[in-house]
C-alpha cells in the first residue's frame, strides 16, 4: 500500500470435485531488513556457504541476495541472468559488477519464472583444484610416457633384430661373411636371423671353396706357364726334353724322373734320366710304353705292384715308393713320355692327375713342334741337296765336260792350225773361269752370309762370269763408286741381275750381254741389257720369266723396277734405290 515491493506467493484453492473454490495469496515484502516466512525458508537452502548467490524474478530484479545484498537491483544486464530468464540451466566464465573473475552458475526456479544464480571466485576455485590439476597432469603424463614407453620398447624390441640383420648383410655383401646375429623374439624375425645366418655360413663355406679353387687354379696355371716356358726355348728334341723333365721334376717335388721319346713300332726311347738308374729307367721305358700307348692318361702305380722282379727290386732298393707315369699327347697322338719316381707314401688326387694330364699335353705340343722343326730341316737340307746337284750338273758339270773335250782335242788342233788352237785355248780359258764362277755361286748360295761380306761390284762380277762360263755369252761388268748400302737391299740387288742374267742365259739368245752399276750417295743404280731377241711386254704375263718375283724383290728392298723390252730389240732391266 505504501509502494513497497512485494513477493506475492498464490495458492489455488480446489474443491472435492476439482473445482475452484478461489486463491489464497500472501505477499512478503521485498528488503534488505525484511523478515518473512519467505526468506526464512531461503536462508534454510544455506545458498551462501560458497560464493555470492542471488534469486531474480522474471524482470531480473534480485529478490535475494547473500547476506541482503543487491536486492531490488536490477540485474537484467548479466550475462548468467539473461540465460536464466531464458529457461537455461548452465554455468560461464565472466565478470561481477567489480570486473572481478568469476564463475557463474543458474538454473531456474521450478514453478516460477525466477532463476537462482550463483557465482563463485575463479581464482578461488583454482585454488581448490590446484593439488587435483597437477595430479591430473602427473596422470595424463604417466598416460602419455607409459604407452610411449611400452611402443618404443616394442618397435625397439622389432627393429632392432631388422637394425641388425641390415648391418650383417651389409657386412656380408661388403665380404665380410660369416657374420651371424642373435634375434631371440620367439616369432618370425627369429627364424628369419637363423635363416641369415644359415645363408652367411653357406656363403663363407663357398667363399673359401672359391678362394682354394682359385688358388689351386692359379697354381695349376703357374705350373702350366712355366713349363711352356721352359719348353718354348729350344726347337731342338733333347734340349726341349731335359728342360720340361728338370722343370716338371721341381715343381711335383718329386726325387727322380726319366723323359722318353716314342720311335718307330710305339717304343719308348729314353732321352734323359734324373735320378734313376739308366738300366731301371729302360726297364721301365718297356712296361709303361705299352701302358701309355693304350691310356693318354696320367697313371700311377705303386713299386710293390710291379709284377717284374728285378723293376719292383731295383725300385725298392732305391726307396722309390712310386711311379708316375704322364703321357706327352698332341692332338691325340702319343708322342712320348715322363716317369717321376716318389720316395714318400704320397697321394696323388684326381686334380693333380688333371695338371699332369696339361703338363703332358703341353710338353707333347713341344715334342711336336721339335719334331716338325726337325722333319723340316731335313727335308730342306734334302731340298737344298737336290737343288745343288742340279745346278752342278746344269752349269758346273756341263762347263767342265766341254772343257775337257777342249783339252783332249786342243794339242792335235795346235799342231795342225795354231790360230785355231789359239782361239779354243782363249775358248778353254773362259769356260773354267766360268765353272770356278759357278763354283763360287754356289758356295755363297752354301752360305748366305758371304753375300753380306763381298762387295755390290764383286758379285755382279761374279754373276757375269758364270753366265758368260755356262751360256757362252759373254757378260761386260761396269762399275762406278763405292757402293755402301744395307744388307738386305745388296742382297735383293743381287737377286734381281741374277735372275735377269738367267733370262739372258735362257731366253734372249744374246750374243753378248752388258751389267752397269753406278753408286752414289744418293743411291745406286742397276741396268741388265743384252742384245737378243726381247719380247713384247703386253703378251708376256707378270708371272713369266721371274719378272713378278723381280718386281716383288725391288718393292721389298723399296727400290724401283723398270723392264723395257720389244721383240728384236733386246731387253733393259734398271733398278734404282735411292737412299733414305
């Protein structure tokens, strides 16, 4: 009535049939000073305990307040009050009045349209919860740790094995094998590491195969070089023999060896002996030769095995335990052999019967090669005899014969017509100079290192008298200079007019023939001329009358060859070295 503010509380009155019977209402004043049921049964609610609590009605006037504060203000501006006033429920961080921190909590009031709002210091709240936050971050750390913890021990506890098997098969790859590692995780990487190492000792097993391989191979290849070596020094039998025996024995190791040669009917004849008894080493040529001409393999047979007695007897005697028997093979064919004799009890394996095997075949390729190189000179010394008689019998031979028909007829000729005995005497004169020229000839021809000694001049001499002692013609030799010119053109030189003079003597039907020879420092000039029939150089082919093999030896001496020829003219050869 006075204009107070009031709080009026309404209660409906319901009769026995539900109806309205009317309301019963009570108003309670509104103050800081008031007392009332109203705020006794508020007070009862103990909203102070905490913090500052206050109701607002449905304009955001407070209507309590803690300790009769702020009542009859209006709060409508508050953040807290606006959600309540709006049916929420809930709590913010936001500020009092006095800009101080606070956290602020509202719910509405059940039945009315007030909302109860209370708020509490931050800093305070903080404070309580200080002792909980670090508890909760010593939980969420030991959270966090723990399960890094266990991960890392757990990939640690996997990588680790794979760590560590990288680094062994790097190792391996690097050479390092053998490497082996220990993994004991009870699951696949497990198995895998003894796989590794399974693999690791196979590698260095094998690595050490190959490495006694390749050592034993280099061995065997050594041996093998140095018994070409040794082989390869000589084209002589004996010598190419006693070197490969003397070489074989030193690197076997072996006290005592023999070395034979296959003759006719697949004999062995012994060539050299080192060691061994001559008789036991020919006794032996006789029991292995038939074996080696049925085996081209290495054979070794022990001294107690000889079924002849006085062999196993001798051997024993000389404390030979046994004997090794190599065929020397070329090309199938057995072409001798070596015996080496062991004192000690010694093993030969099959890889050391292989390399006898090669020594073998490369000491028969030796063999070989000596005994073509003989066969060869043989046949060239038989050549080089036969061609010798014929040239005595074609010149010297013929020479002679006409001079002694000369000598026997030359005394009744002289007596009967001096002029005439006169003329074949000058006639007797040349053909013995000519047959003591071909006898010359051939004896440099005997031996080629005269044609190095004599003189250009002196040779072309020589030639001429021949000619002029086998073909009646006769020969005019000019000479100019000295002639100091290397010894392979001198001899090409000379083979050039020996074999143009020879198509004088042959072909040309000359009557006489001339030879001129000038020397110079800037070289040295040949010209062969006769005055016979010549020929025509367009019909005659490269290949008759020796001209190709002329032309072969100027271009080999680096000399020019000019053949001017035309039938009933005679024939000019010129040949020109200049010198260098």
């Amino acid at each position: 009535t006075n204009g107070a503010h009031v709080v009026v509380v309404a209660v409906p009155i319901i009769g026995p049939q539900s109806e309205s019977l009317g309301t019963m209402a009570g108003m309670f004043r509104v103050g800081a000073t008031s007392v009332s049921a109203l705020y006794a049964s508020i007070v009862k609610l103990r909203l102070e305990q905490e913090g500052v609590a206050y109701i607002v009605d449905g304009h955001g006037r407070v209507i309590y307040g803690t300790g009769g504060q702020h009542i009859g203000e209006n709060f409508s501006d508050h953040e807290a009050v606006q959600n309540v006033l709006s049916g929420h429920d809930g709590s913010l961080r936001t500020r009092d009045r006095a800009g101080t921190v606070i956290l602020a909590s509202y719910a509405p009031v059940p039945g009315t349209n007030w909302g109860l709002v209370r708020e509490e210091d931050w800093d305070a709240l903080l404070a309580s919860s200080i002792s909980y936050r670090r508890f909760l971050l010593l939980l969420l750390a030991l959270g966090v740790a723990v399960p890094a913890l266990v991960v890392t021990l757990g990939v640690r506890r996997i990588t680790q094995p794979i760590q560590d098997l990288i680094r062994a098969a790097q190792e391996v790859a690097g050479g390092h094998f053998g490497r082996s590692i220990s993994a004991p995780t009870g699951d696949e990487i497990e198995e895998l590491a003894e796989q590794f190492n399974a693999m690791s000792a196979q590698l260095e097993a094998s690595y050490a195969q190959l490495e006694q391989k390749v050592t034993d191979r280099t061995r065997e290849l050594a041996t093998l070089n140095a018994i070409a070596e040794v082989v390869s020094q000589s084209l002589d039998l004996r010598q190419v023999l006693n070197a490969a025996l003397d070489k074989t024995i030193e690197l076997t190791q072996v006290e005592a060896g023999a070395a034979y040669c296959r003759v006719e009917r697949g004999a062995l004849q012994r060539v050299c002996v080192r060691g061994l008894p001559a008789d036991v080493a020919d006794r032996l040529a006789l029991i292995e030769g038939a074996h080696n001409g049925e085996d081209a393999h290495p054979t070794v047979r022990r001294a107690a095995d000889y079924l002849q007695d006085d062999v196993r007897e001798a051997l024993q005697q000389e404390a030979f335990h046994a004997i090794v028997g190599i065929p020397l093979v070329s090309r199938g064919q057995v072409l001798g052999a070596i015996l080496l004799a062991e004192c000690s009890e010694r093993d030969f394996e099959a890889d050391e019967l292989t390399l006898l095997a090669s020594i073998g075949q490369q000491i028969g390729v030796a063999v070989e090669n000596a005994q073509l190189y003989e066969r060869a000179e043989q046949a060239a010394a038989a050549a080089e005899r036969s061609r010798l008689a014929r040239d005595l019998h074609d010149a010297v031979t013929q020479t002679l014969f006409s001079a002694s028909l000369i000598a026997e007829v030359l005394p009744r000729l002289w007596a009967r017509n001096p002029d005439e005995g006169h003329r074949r005497l000058e006639e007797l004169r040349q053909l013995t100079r000519g047959a003591l020229a071909e006898m010359r000839t051939l004896l440099l021809e005997l031996r080629p290192s005269a044609l190095d000694e004599a003189q250009l001049g002196d040779l072309l001499r020589q030639l001429g008298e021949s000619i002029t002692g086998r073909a009646r013609v006769p020969v005019y030799v000019t000479s100019q200079g000295h002639c100091d010119v290397p010894s392979e053109v001198k001899v090409a030189l000379y083979r050039i007019a020996q074999e143009a003079l020879n198509n004088v003597a042959k072909h040309s039907g000359a009557h006489e023939a001339r030879i001129g020879l000038h020397c110079s420092e800037s070289g040295v000039r040949i010209e062969i001329a006769d005055d016979g029939c010549g020929f025509d150089m367009e019909r005659i082919p490269i290949n008759r009358l020796g001209l190709n093999i002329m032309r072969e030896r100027a271009e080999s001496a680096g000399a020019t060859l000019e053949i001017d020829s035309a039938p009933g003219e005679g024939t000019r050869v010129h040949v020109h070295w200049a010198a260098p």
